[in-house]
C-alpha cells in the first residue's frame, strides 16, 4: 500500500485522496468505507465520488456515523426535536421560524440562517438527523428570505468543517447577487472551513468570534479502487472504450492520479477566484496570505483579510437589527 492509502477495508476496495496540487496541507485522507456505509447509498456515494472541499479528518467521521446508525430518513418528519432546539437556541430570543422556510428564523427584520456540520449538495441522513447542512434547502431558504417583505438583512450562522463542492460555488453566487438586495453578514461561531469559508466569502462582510476558524482553501477526492475479491469473491475489472480512457482513471498509477488531480486543481482555481472577488483582494494574496489551506484564527484572519472584524454574535445580530430599523425610518420618511 503506498503513502496515499489506508489499510484494506472489508471486501478488498482501498479508497485513495488524491488533493489539488497546491494544497499538500490540506488534504482530508480518503475514509475506508465501512459495511455500514452501503446502506446509505447516497452519502455513501457522496463520499467516495464527489471532490470535497472540508477540513481533515472530517470525512473519517462522516463515514464513522453513517455506519454506526440505522436511520431511514423516509420515515421522519424533519430534524430530531433537539437539533431544532439547538437551532432555535443559535437564533436567539426573540427567534420566529421564518414562515416557509426549513431553518432560517427571524428577529426583528433580520433573517438568519444557520449553516452547521458538513455541507451536502442535497438532503439525505446526515442533514435530516445530525445537524448538517442541505444546499439545495439553504438555497431554498436564502431566496425566501430575500423575496420575504419581512427581512430587511440576512446572516449566515456558520460552524462548519466545509463539504461536498457540488452546489457550492452556485450558492456563493446567489448570496453574492442576494447581498446586494440585501445587506448580508456572514458570522463565524466556531469554524469556517473550506466549502463553508467559500460561501462566507461572498456575504457583504465577515464577523467571527474571538477563537472562530477559517480558512482550509483546497479540494480533495477520495477515488475507490478495488485490488482485490469482494466478499463474494467477484474480482470487477472495467473495460473502457478507445478514445475515453480519461473515463476511469486509475489512481494508482502515475497517470490516473495526474487526472484526477487536474481535475481538483480545475475546482480550486474556481474556488479561490470567488474568494478573491468576494474578499475584493487578488488570488495571489488569496494563495499566498490566506493560510496556504490551513485555517486562521480571530484578529489573525482579519489582519490576513480573510474577514472584516471580530465580534460577538450577539454585537452582530444588534448592529443588523439596528440597521434594519434605520431603513426602515428611512423609507417611512421617504413615504411621507
């Protein structure tokens, strides 16, 4: 087994990272997938055939959960009664459910949406039962709140280790389109990493607490090879056509790992080019100053520029509600 694999797991598959190139540190090493993950096809498949953009160790611990727990999201109603508590507790007093919405509340004119745990292109076990994040609902949310007479600002409550890329960089643009309709905070409580950072970037401004992370700038993709029988026995062996043979690369070959690393370093280029224009700086300082893939802390991030000020959640939240106020007289004079 080379440096860039685990041991083999059941069934004889190895599960490989292969990182965009230049991002050595920020790599999250592929997850073997236990039997436990095959019965949840769809995170499984997440895990092992999207490239992520989330800090180390991450995916081990989305792999360990799906394979610890049964839990068929078919048969629940929406998130477990404690983790719509924690949300509402994150909101604050005062917090209404924004009306149609899944997640987002709002307090006095402000709408806030909270992007927590890993981040996946769709709904599926993890964001019904464990706090992670939807894309396609935050999206869903976001556009509520911007169509909603209601809300006069919005912020984005993040603590999250990032995700799976797929409809991230496509939420990044609506928020930075939205942020001009209206006024857009992003707010870090704990940490935002990678996909999560990418979508703090294109918010109107950045606020952390004094110990928030952000940062983790990189793509990975954890490529399934199987190099030997299944636990049937069954050995499978894929035949590609003449003029496709990009189709499958093989990662353990020099050649195979070239593209599938081409590939994550096509995604990082997005990835820090919408940093870039969302921080108004240029991508040299974003490969450069803004942790090379490692993550930043407080007053240190701001003096890189990854974010505007470090602030409290609730300084946050106030300074939003009073600016919501002051338009609000604002255009009641305007009337008059």
């Amino acid at each position: 087994m080379d440096e860039n694999g685990g041991g083999l797991p059941d069934g004889g598959a190895v599960t490989l990272a292969a990182t965009a190139a230049t991002s050595d540190n920020r790599s999250a090493p592929a997850p073997s997938p236990a039997p436990g993950v095959r019965r949840y096809p769809r995170v499984a498949s997440a895990l092992t055939g999207e490239p992520w953009a989330i800090v180390p160790s991450e995916l081990h611990k989305i792999a360990a959960i799906v394979s610890r727990h049964s839990i068929d999201a078919g048969k629940q109603d929406g998130p477990p009664a404690y983790i719509k508590r924690d949300y509402e507790v994150m909101a604050g007093p005062g917090a209404q459910k924004l009306p149609g919405a899944s997640r987002a509340f709002l307090i006095d004119g402000v709408a806030i949406l909270p992007i927590t745990g890993p981040i996946f292109p769709r709904a599926n076990m993890m964001t019904e039962f464990s706090g992670a994040t939807s894309i396609s609902t935050l999206t869903d949310d976001y556009r509520k709140a911007l169509e909603s007479p209601d809300v006069g600002a919005i912020l984005l409550m993040l603590d999250s280790p990032g995700g799976a890329v797929s409809g991230v960089n496509a939420f990044a643009d609506i928020v930075s389109a939205g942020k001009k309709k209206k006024y857009t905070t992003a707010f870090v409580a704990g940490a935002a990493a990678s996909a999560a950072y990418w979508i703090a970037s294109a918010a109107s401004d950045i606020a952390m607490e004094r110990t928030a992370m952000v940062g983790s700038i990189g793509v990975v993709a954890a490529i399934p090879a199987q190099v030997a029988p299944d636990a049937d026995g069954e050995l499978w062996i894929e035949i590609v056509s003449s003029n496709a043979p990009k189709k499958r690369p093989d990662p353990l070959s020099e050649d195979g790992r070239g593209e599938v690393v081409s590939m994550l370093d096509a995604i990082e280029a997005q990835f820090i080019a919408d940093i870039a224009r969302g921080r108004g700086v240029s991508v040299d300082k974003v490969k450069s100053e803004f942790g090379q893939g490692g993550v930043m802390i407080g007053a240190a991030a701001v003096r890189a520029g990854m974010a505007d000020k470090v602030q409290s959640y609730d300084a946050t939240l106030s300074g939003l509600r009073r600016m919501v106020a002051n338009n609000r007289k604002l255009s009641a004079l305007k009337r008059a």
